[in-house]
C-alpha cells in the first residue's frame, strides 16, 4: 500500500483461546490476502484476548505463529488492545471498556500484548497497540471528584506503559506506541478531551518518552459521531504535538432527519443488543444531545432534530441505506488528507458488526472485508 501499512481488525474473528484465534486466522488471513496482494506481504491487525495473550506465549506457541506469518507472507504491524475478552458474547456493551485504565489488570495485559508484538514486529515497521479511553463515561457522570481521581490514577499508569515500551524499544532495538482510542461517552471522547488529558499527561518531567510512546488512535466513526471535521481534529493535534500512531477507517450510522422520506423507525433495525451505539442527535441551532445508546435515542421526541449519528460500524463501501446515510463522507475526507499529508504509517478497516448487521446487508465475511480494503485503497490512491 505504499507508504502506508493497511490492514483490518481481527476483532472480527471470535476467539477467546490461542487455539481457536489461531484457526480463525488460518482459515480467513490466506483467503483475504489472495484477493487484495497476492503478490506482496500482507499486514495482519491482531486482536487477542487477555486469554489467548496469556496462551500465546506458552510453551512454543508463539514461535509457531510467528513461523506461519513468515511462511504465508504476513506480517503484525498493530494489535487491537481495546476489548479484553468476550467480544463476541451475547451483551458486550459497557463491558467492554473493563477492566479499564485505573486497574492493573488493564496494565498487565497491555504490557503482554507489547512483548508479543515486539517478538514478531518486523525490524523496519513501527508497532502501534490501539487501547480503551480510559474508561466509560458513565461511571462517573454522578461524582466529579471520582472521575478526577479516576483520571489522575490513569494517568499514572500510562506513564508506567510509557516506561515501560521505552525499556523494551531499547532492548528490541523496535519503535513502540500505545494509541488511546476516544470514543463517545467515555473519559475521553473528543478532541478536546484528548488535548486536555495529554496535558495532565506530559505534565511528569518524562514528557519526551511520553509522546514518543503514547499517541491517538483516530477511529474516523467515533468523531463522526461527535460531529468533529477531520482536517479540523488532525490540525488541533499537530499544534499540541499529539502523534497518530493508527487511524481506524469506520463509518458511523447517520440518519438526515431534513430529507423527505427519512424514516427515523428505520434506525430501529440497528438497535441490536449486543454491542453499545451511543447516538447524538442535532438540532437546526447545533445544539448536541447525546443518548448512551441508540434504545434510548429511539425513545426520544425528535420533532427538533435535523440529524442523528449513531456510533454503529456500518461498511464502508456504502453510503446509504435504504433512507438512512453513513459518514462515509468524512472517511472519505480523512482518506484525501492522507495523500499529501503522511500522520501514521498505520491505516486499520474497524468494521466489526458484520454479524449483527440487519439481514439485508450481511453478505460473506471474507468478499466484504476484501471489498472495504479495495474500496479504501481506491480512494486512496485516487
């Protein structure tokens, strides 16, 4: 892909145990790889569960995945560290932010998965590990004093992570980072969350190591979801100093409520209970109001709204259904951005609902993830 790694999530594949992720990359890797470089290596966007971390790295399992990848033609450039476990149980929702970023637990499997990634990270490439935004919101919403107190324990063990992939870079001799993902609803969920928490951050006297080693994961639905422009996001952050180690290409749920024949109950069909679609709603006026999940927005008077987004994947490669829209606009303006301005080196397809989508848009896994790469590298390129 040039100058960019681009690659997909794995999340897509269940598995809590090595043995069963390691089926299910064997089984999809080699049939996605075939369609889009057949030719060239492939880069591969692991997700392992804190089970399967823990699995990997007993007895020779390890050594034998990273022997596969050589053989296949595959390489590890970034991981999904965000959910620990269980993401495709029947309700995974706010569950899947725990254990978040005030609890070892959260420190413990984050540093496993950079051992792992530094053991098969290829010498040339830089190894990005995409993580949770501290920890939902909602927790919090009723104490002030908590969430700061919650914060500032968060931001302790960040600057540990920072140290930690410091040591390991200089034993590795590999460039490392951990990217916080923000995401509606959650401690940190918008750009100025971001600038605000970088600052209590960097503010430790190891500030260097922290941005070299800390950075952003842009997830492109999540600020569509929040309303935020990419070119105005990408600017902020350059002017704070605040590195993207992994841009996540998604489309957010959208519904124009100012078009003729929009049917808000279409939304209905998108309300599925396993994974959370915070939703906010605008107003003629820009007023946003936010719902923690799209159950709640459904219940909702929307006599004043003039758009809803709702923070559900949807693919990529389309950018209506049926009476509804997708953000698919603002993917595409992140995706204009990237040719002439070079933010990450890693690019990531984050479509992760395929089997919850509604029956009318589900298709076969692998020609869909196939057809969001091509459709990713078309406009790309274009």
């Amino acid at each position: 892909m040039g100058k960019y790694h681009l690659t997909y999530c794995a999340n897509v594949y269940p598995g809590e145990s090595w043995s069963e992720a390691f089926i299910q990359l064997k089984t999809h890797l080699p049939r996605v790889k075939r369609a889009v470089s057949p030719e060239k290596k492939f880069g591969v966007g692991l997700y392992l569960s804190d089970r399967a971390s823990r699995e990997i790295l007993a007895e020779s399992n390890l050594r034998e995945f990273k022997a596969w990848l050589d053989k296949e033609g595959f390489y590890v450039f970034t991981m999904n560290g965000f959910p620990y476990g269980n993401f495709h149980g029947e309700v995974v929702k706010e569950n899947v932010y725990q254990p978040d970023w005030t609890m070892p637990k959260r420190v413990e499997y984050t540093q496993r998965l950079f051992s792992i990634l530094a053991e098969i990270l290829p010498a040339d490439v830089d190894g990005g590990i995409s993580t949770c935004p501290v920890s939902y919101g909602q927790h919090f919403s009723d104490s002030q004093k908590k969430k700061e107190e919650n914060i500032a324990i968060a931001c302790r063990n960040f600057q540990e992570i920072a140290s930690f992939l410091h040591r390991l870079e200089a034993m590795s001799g590999k460039q490392l980072h951990l990217d916080i993902e923000p995401e509606p609803d959650c401690l940190i969920e918008n750009s100025e969350d971001v600038l605000e928490f970088f600052s209590r951050l960097t503010d430790s006297g190891n500030e260097t190591i922290i941005r070299r080693h800390i950075r952003l994961c842009y997830d492109t639905c999540h600020f569509s979801v929040e309303y935020e422009a990419p070119e105005t996001v990408f600017t902020k952050l350059a002017a704070h100093d605040i590195r993207i180690g992994k841009i996540q290409l998604s489309a957010a749920m959208r519904a124009d409520l100012r078009i003729g024949g929009t049917s808000f109950k279409e939304l209905e069909k998108f309300d599925e209970p396993r994974y959370l679609h915070q939703t906010v709603k605008r107003t003629a006026t820009g007023e946003l109001k936010k719902f923690r999940d799209l159950s709640f927005a459904l219940a909702e008077n929307m006599d004043a709204a003039t758009e809803l987004r709702t923070h559900f994947h949807v693919p990529l490669f389309l950018n209506s259904y049926g009476s509804l829209q997708s953000t698919q606009d603002d993917v595409v303006k992140v995706l204009k951005f990237l040719q002439k301005n070079h933010v990450t080196n890693h690019l990531e397809v984050e479509t992760y609902t395929w089997d919850v989508l509604p029956p009318d848009l589900k298709n076969d896994l692998t020609a869909s993830i196939v057809r969001e790469l091509e459709w990713v590298k078309k406009n790309l390129e274009g």
